[in-house]
C-alpha cells in the first residue's frame, strides 16, 4: 500500500475530540453531495420511466412504424391498399420486428339518447396485438375474432363509455357520414383505461370487416400495415431497412406507399419528452455543481484542520506532490461515503416508489395515475462514476494550496 494512501486512510478513520467541529462541516459536505447524488438518480429514474410510459402509451394506440398509401388524404379515411403485399416476408426477416399486423380506420359519431360524440373506428383482425390494451383493460375481455364469423362487440374507453353514460354489455349505434349515410350497432364486450385521454376519447376497436363493408373493400384491403419492434432504441436503423423493403413498391392504383414512424405521427409528444431530457440535463448540472461547491469547502476545511500534518509532512521531506495525493485520497474516501449513502437514499425512494405508488399524479395532464419509476444499472452506474469524477476534479484547483504553506507556519498554525 501507498503511503499516501495508508496516511489518508488513518486520517479518515481517526476522530478526536478537539475536530469536533471540523468533522461535522465535512459531514455536512458529505450529505450533500449524497442528496444531490440522490436527486439526481431520482430524476433519471422519474424520466426514464414517464418517457417509457408515454411511449408504450402511443406505441399500444398505433405501431412504432405504419405503412399506408401515399396520398394526400391526411384524414382517418383512407385510401385501401392490399394486404397481400411481397415486402411482407421480407420485413419479416428484418432483425429487431416484433409483429406486423393489418389495420382500418373510419370516422363516425356515437349518438346516445342525451350525447353525441365522434370516433374513430380501429378495424383490426385476429392476428392484432393486444398485450397494450390488455394491460389496460379494466372491465370486460378483448374482442375475439375470427375470419369466418364478423363480430359485433367493441371495445371503447372508460372516458367514452362516462362520455356516454354507457356500460359494459350495452348496445350502442355508430353513424357514419357517407353516400349514402349507413348505422352500425355494437355490444360493449370491454373497456380499457390508459390515461391517454385525448387518445381514449378517439379511438374504439371492432372488427376490421365492418370497415371493409362500409367502405365496399375487398376482403383483401386494408387501410395499412403496423410494425412493432422490440427495442425503441432501434427505431431510426429499421424503419430505413423498412424503407429499403417496401418504399419503392407501387399500390394497384400506381401509388407509393407511405412508411412513417411514431414520432412522425405523434410529433407534439415527442417534441415534449425530448424538452423533458433538456430539464434533466439541467438539474444533473445543476446537482453537479452543488456537490462540487460542497465538496470543496469540505475539503478546505480538511486542510485547515490537518494545517499542522501538512507543516510535519513537509519537515519530514514529503514532496507538495505526495501531500497532494494524501489529501486528494482523503477526499476520494469521503466522495465514496457520499455516493454511498446517495445510492441508498436515491435508489431506495426510487424502490418504495416502484412498488408502491404512493406518489400520485392527475392522470388527465401527465397521462399517468402515478410517478413512473425506471431503474437502469447503466444509468445509475455512469451517475455514480460522473459523480466521483466531477467532484476530484473541482479539488485539483484547491489543493494547490497545499503547496503555499510554510512548514514554520504550519508547525505554529492553532
């Protein structure tokens, strides 16, 4: 062992009743560089799980990647293309897809004795995901579907059905503004509650061949494709493979067809997590500094207390450089009993929070009912080590001191 680090050692170990005071300013140096280690795995945590949320949110409501026809419509009454595309198999293969599924959509008005309120229809077929919405349903059960037979049920939202002072298993009629005007009837079979009321209120889910008959489709046409991939991280790199696959190929009616991605369709939102990225790195550099500022002043008291170690070392023949490095081990010994105890203030609240919700939110401004709450050991591990290499650093400019006093003055130094 150094002896630097032995010496540093036996100073961080060592208390006495005359350094009473001493010890407790470093303790208070000490905490906060702990509460601001905490506050910042909390703000990671808090945005990595609300960005994670809201994505999953809007991802359940469409797909990370669509595919429609490319054409200057931009209502939910759009032109068919065919489902029986030769891209298929091939963006299949595509590393990172999860599923590919059809889907159509129609507008129309819910008339209930007292209210009317518009709504798109969301036809899907049996091979539709439903792990979003069966996460989030809250009464009744999903639409089951097959080919043969065509369903009558629906699934709507809980703030449709308060909307319409409706409930599970009645009956309602959907109008539909068209030549001529048409009126389907529907059984709710289930309600879901996702938190997104803008979306909750928009859409409801029946069977895609409703659409086609109100359309007079083909059983072969859709509205578009949905593609859903494993890793959002991976979104950029196999929406251009997607591209590659089925961006060149023409529909019957000699248009191409149109590949957006989640973020091109729900840019408002996006445009408000990336703000929200913008804050965090605000408040980690805010933190940063705090427990830089803290840590300084701790460490200058450090040297005002050991003023008469420092006239000794240097009678003793130690090199400024050597007694640089005892105070600067003295200090990394202090930095990592803060990033202890910040670790277990920080991810402690992060766990009771997780697992408890007891912070909760108004699900109608934030989307979510409750702090969301995403622990990543990366982040936490590149926090912990951003934070040790933040504050040695602000002690380089300090430590020149050590090298200014007198070992005459330090010897005599009360």
């Amino acid at each position: 062992m150094r002896t630097e680090f032995f010496i540093a050692k036996r100073f961080f170990t060592y208390r006495s009743q005359q350094t009473v005071g001493f010890h407790s300013i470093i303790s208070i140096a000490v905490f906060s560089v702990s509460l601001s280690l905490a506050v910042m795995l909390l703000s990671v945590a808090i945005v990595t799980g609300f960005k994670e949320q809201i994505r999953n949110k809007i991802v359940g409501f469409g797909s990370h990647i669509t595919l429609t026809n490319y054409d200057l419509n931009v209502s939910y009454e759009t032109a068919p293309v065919d489902k029986n595309q030769p891209f298929i198999k091939e963006i299949q293969k595509i590393q990172g897809i999860k599923h590919i599924q059809i889907f159509a959509t129609k507008a129309g008005i819910i008339k209930t004795k007292n209210v009317m309120q518009g709504v798109v229809l969301k036809g899907i077929d049996q091979h539709f995901n439903w792990d979003f919405f069966k996460m989030h349903l809250a009464e009744g059960e999903i639409l089951t579907l097959n080919d043969s037979i065509t369903s009558k049920n629906i699934l709507i939202s809980r703030s449709l059905a308060n909307l319409l002072q409706l409930k599970l298993l009645d009956s309602l009629k959907i109008y539909f503004i068209q030549n001529p005007p048409r009126i389907r009837k529907f059984k709710i079979s289930g309600i879901f509650n996702t938190g997104m009321e803008e979306h909750d209120k928009l859409f409801a889910f029946v069977d895609i061949s409703h659409i086609r008959k109100l359309n007079n489709w083909t059983n072969s046409q859709v509205s578009g494709f949905e593609i859903l991939i494993n890793h959002f991280e991976n979104l950029d790199p196999i929406t251009q493979e997607v591209y590659e696959a089925a961006g060149y190929t023409f529909t019957a009616e000699n248009s191409k067809f149109k590949i957006a991605t989640i973020k091109e369709n729900f840019p408002q939102l996006f445009d408000w997590l990336s703000l929200i990225d913008t804050n965090v790195w605000v408040i980690l550099g805010l933190m940063t500094l705090v427990a830089g500022i803290n840590i300084i002043s701790g460490y200058l008291i450090l040297i005002l207390e050991r003023t008469k170690s420092i006239g000794i070392f240097k009678t003793l023949g130690f090199s400024n450089r050597k007694i640089k490095n005892i105070f600067l081990s003295y200090a990394f010994f202090l930095v990592i009993k803060s990033l202890f105890w910040g670790n277990v203030i920080g991810i402690g609240i992060c766990l009771i929070q997780k697992f408890t919700g007891i912070i909760t939110l108004d699900a109608a401004t934030y989307y979510v009912n409750v702090v969301p709450i995403e622990l990543n050991f990366w982040y936490c591990l590149f926090l912990n080590l951003g934070t040790l290499i933040a504050t040695l650093t602000f002690l380089v400019l300090p430590s020149i001191m050590i090298s200014k006093i007198s070992p005459i003055k330090a010897l005599q130094f009360q």
